[in-house]
C-alpha cells in the first residue's frame, strides 16, 4: 500500500513540477516582453537567472502581488496559478516528506 502512495506523490510531484516550469516561463516572458521596465528593475530574470537577486526579486514580486499593480490580465491570471502551484509544489513535498516519516 505504502508503495502506491509514494509512486503517486512522485507522479503528481512531477507533474506540479512540470506546470510550474511552464507557468515560470510564461510569466517571465510576459514581463520581459509587455513590462520591459518593471523586468528591468527585477534584475532581468530569466527561466534560469545569472543571479540570486534577480530570482529573489521575482519571487518577492510574485507573493506580494505586485504583478497585479500592471494591470494586466494576462500576467495576473499567470501570477496567480504560479503561486497557487508554487504552494501546490511545496506541500506535496512536504506531505511526501510525512508520509515517508510516519507510515
């Protein structure tokens, strides 16, 4: 049974994990190409940045949602469904995590 549940977490881990690098890479194009200059002011990130700061930036820009200040609905419907899988993500690690613990 135990064997079932971790192939599971694996599969929806994977899964979550793939929407999130889709969901990353659209959101960051969105900026780069309709809000050059708030991209800019993020230290340019990328899919994957040059630097710390630059993933840092976009990471506090995305939970503070300041992505919804551009008014731009597109970003916006992309900014939520990042977050929500960014969390998504996090907890089925998390739950994973548990369930090896404890069963």
């Amino acid at each position: 049974m135990s064997k079932e549940f971790v192939l599971m977490f694996t599969g929806a881990i994977a899964t979550v994990g793939v929407w999130l690098a889709v969901l990353h890479i659209r959101f960051v194009n969105l900026l780069e190409n309709n809000h050059e200059e708030k991209w800019n002011n993020l230290d340019k990130p990328k899919i994957v940045s040059k630097t710390i700061r630059a993933e840092r930036n976009l990471f506090r820009f995305l939970f503070s949602d300041e992505y919804r200040e551009l008014k731009n609905p597109v970003l916006t419907m992309v900014g939520d469904d990042l977050k929500f899988a960014h969390r998504l993500f996090l907890s089925l690690i998390v739950l994973s995590f548990l369930f090896s613990v404890f069963v």
